[in-house]
C-alpha cells in the first residue's frame, strides 16, 4: 500500500520521523517551505529549548561540584551520566540551526528517497519497496526504545523510594529522596515531599528530550543510509545487467555503443548523485558522530561501573538503559559497515562491464568510472574516520578496559 503513494510524507515511518523531530524543535520547517502557526510555534520553542536544557546542565554540574566530597563512587557515577547524556542532547538539539543539516533533510526528501527514483526500473521499484520495510522496521523499533526507557529511567528511583517508605508517616531517619537527575536548586527536593514532586514530574521533560534525541535522530540517520544503500544496490544491478550486443555486424556494433554510452552516461551520473549526497550527509552529521562515539566511549564505561554493584535497583534501572546503548552503538555500527562493504563491491562490478566489446570512447567513459569508485565509500567522523564495525570493535574495548580500571578505583 505504502509503495503506491506518490509523496514521501504520505509513508508512515516518514510522518513518525517527522512528527517526532517536531517535538524537540529539529524538523526543519523553514527549508521546506512550511509557514504554518505549528512551524512558527516550533521556531521560538527551538530557543526556549536550547535555553532550558543548558541551564538544567550547568545546573546538574553544579550539584556535582558541590557535593563532591559528599557523594559516594557509584553515585557521582550517576551524575556523570546524566551530564554526559545532556551534553549529547545539548549537542543534537542545536542541529537545526545549523544550514547543511536543515538541507541533507531537504535533500533527501525532495530528490533521493528512492520513492523519485523507483519509476526508472522494475528492480529499483523493488528496491524502493524493500528499503521501506526495512525503514518503518527501525524506526518503530526506535520510538519503543524511547517508549520503553524513559519510564524505566524514572520510574525505577520513585519506586526505590516507595519501598524505602519515604511516603510514609513514620519516614526512616537520615534518608532522603531518589532522583532521576540531581540538580543544584534554591529549594529542598531530597527531604521536602513537594520539593520532590516538582522535580520528579519536571525531569520527565528533559529526559523525552534525551531519549528523542538519541533514538530520533539516530533513526534518521539510519533511513538516510538504508537509503543510500539501496541506491548502491540499484547501480550495480544495472552493472550486472548491462547488455551485450546481440551480433557482430557493424550496423549493430554502432547501435550498441551508442546504446551502451548513454546507460554508462546514466550510471557516471547515478554514482555521482550518490557521491556527492554521502559528502554532504557526512559533513551535516560528522560533528554529531563525532560527538556520538566519544559519548558512547566514555557513558559506556559510567553505566557498567553502576552494574557493577550487581544490586537489583541497579540492574534494573541501568540494566535495560545499558543495553539500549550498546545496542544503538552496534546497530549504527553494523547500519554504517555496509555502506563500506557495498563501496569494495563496486569496482568488481564495473570492471564486469562488457568494455572489451565498447569502442574506444566509452572504454574511456568505464575507465574513467573504474577509476572513480577505488575510492571506498564511507561516512566519516570530522571527514577523518569511518564509522564501522572496526570503530565500534575499538570502542567497546576502550570502554571495558576503563571499566576495569574505575572498578578496581572503587573498590
């Protein structure tokens, strides 16, 4: 049903993707045209936003300054997370003030979502509808992630708290209340019932903010590359499927080569679109990736040190959070590889091409195309390296081997 729209909003994982963007302010509205009182009210929210979480994370380092000496290991373990956690928000949420973000999105929905190209061929409308499955897959996968770990992030402390009978009459002595997220505030929210409540149903806000703006932003990356890999299947069908002259007469030998410049025409042209959209998502995201893997590198190290205790409170409200992580490091990971992999492919692929039964020019033209796509596809941390399975491989050893060592610091 979806493959038989002809707008691209008109798909639900699109209108998902959409609508959940909006709610933290980074649909870009502006760069497609919408003048609605919605996009307005998104515009001046975008400010509010920004203004809100960086107060709340200078707020959050305050606390830490503060109670430093205070605090146990295993608690400033727990701030260190939410300030890592909001420094990635803090990150994410100024995308949209930035111009290539604003047009890769533009781009990609107005031109290179296979749904503008999928009428050039039976294969690529296959394509274009296999890639959409795939698509509406992860991005539903990615909202439950949200739906799932935002009330178990918040729900477990207030739980902790109703066992430990800090609602009761008879409050046990010298205990205070269990937050989500500790901030340095003018007023009592550790002992004070009121003072608690106004910061357990505040933290919420932030926390769909970091939790939309983890998964969300993730999932549009992760459409965008399907997107790009079903572009990367398609050129090199037609590779494949290149056609052969049917005889050897001269009469058709001319026909052919004239037939075979303008196909070797399209396809210069296809891998040149492909190209150039990978150099300019790579140059909207490569500060976001950047940003991305040195938060998993070191929030990976803070989340096992709390597991680390082996306490059921512990492994329930880190235990899912944990996995969460490392499954969106390894995901985007693996999502990322095969761009790579399918780039080692493609100078297999022209080099099948029937150039020995070409004439002179368009030898030239798969010489030319040959030469072109040695050079390996990839997106790139700060244009410098590649997100892949080597990458992720890297990181997650990094991050054992300093859990080890903060473990053994803790004990």
């Amino acid at each position: 049903m979806e493959d038989s729209v002809k707008d691209v909003f008109e798909l639900g994982y699109m209108r998902m993707i959409r609508f959940s963007l909006s709610t933290i302010a980074q649909w870009p509205n502006k760069n497609f045209g919408t003048k609605t009182r919605a996009a307005r009210i998104q515009s001046g929210y975008h400010y509010i936003l920004v203004t809100i979480i960086v107060v709340g994370e200078c707020s959050c380092a305050l606390y830490l300054w503060r109670n430093r000496k205070i605090l146990d290991f295993f608690n400033i373990g727990h701030v260190y997370g939410n300030i890592l956690m909001t420094a990635l928000l803090i990150q994410r949420i100024t995308l949209n003030f930035q111009n290539k973000y604003c047009s890769v999105l533009k781009k990609f929905a107005s031109e290179f979502h296979l749904m503008h190209h999928a009428h050039k061929s039976d294969f690529a409308a296959k394509e274009h509808s296999r890639i959409n499955r795939f698509c509406k897959i992860v991005t539903i996968v990615n909202h439950v992630q949200v739906a799932c770990g935002l009330p178990m992030y918040l729900g477990v402390p207030h739980f902790n708290n109703i066992r430990a009978g800090m609602f009761s009459e008879n409050r046990p002595a010298n205990k205070t209340f269990e937050q989500s997220v500790y901030y340095e505030l003018p007023f009592d929210c550790t002992t004070d019932v009121t003072g608690y409540y106004i910061m357990f149903f505040y933290n919420w806000y932030p926390a769909y903010n970091v939790c939309a703006a983890m998964c969300i932003i993730d999932v549009t990356i992760f459409v965008i590359v399907f997107h790009i890999l079903g572009h990367l299947n398609v050129l090199m069908h037609n590779m494949k499927y290149f056609p052969r002259p049917s005889d050897e007469n001269e009469q058709s030998e001319r026909e052919y080569n004239e037939q075979a410049f303008g196909l070797l025409k399209d396809l210069v042209q296809h891998y040149q679109i492909i190209k150039e959209f990978m150099s300019d998502t790579s140059s909207a995201f490569d500060m976001t990736l950047f940003v991305y893997l040195a938060f998993h590198q070191l929030n990976g190290c803070v989340l096992l040190l709390e597991l680390s205790s082996m306490k059921a409170e512990a492994i329930i409200k880190y235990g899912l959070l944990t996995f969460f992580t490392f499954q969106q490091l390894i995901q985007t990971s693996v999502i990322f590889e095969q761009i790579s992999s399918k780039s080692e492919q493609l100078a297999h692929k022209v080099y099948g091409l029937p150039w020995e039964l070409m004439d002179t020019k368009n030898r030239k033209i798969v010489l030319l195309l040959f030469t072109d796509v040695q050079k390996k596809l990839a997106l790139k941390v700060c244009s410098i390296v590649p997100v892949g399975v080597t990458t992720m491989s890297a990181i997650i050893k990094t991050t054992i081997s300093y859990f080890m060592l903060l473990n053994t610091i803790a004990k």
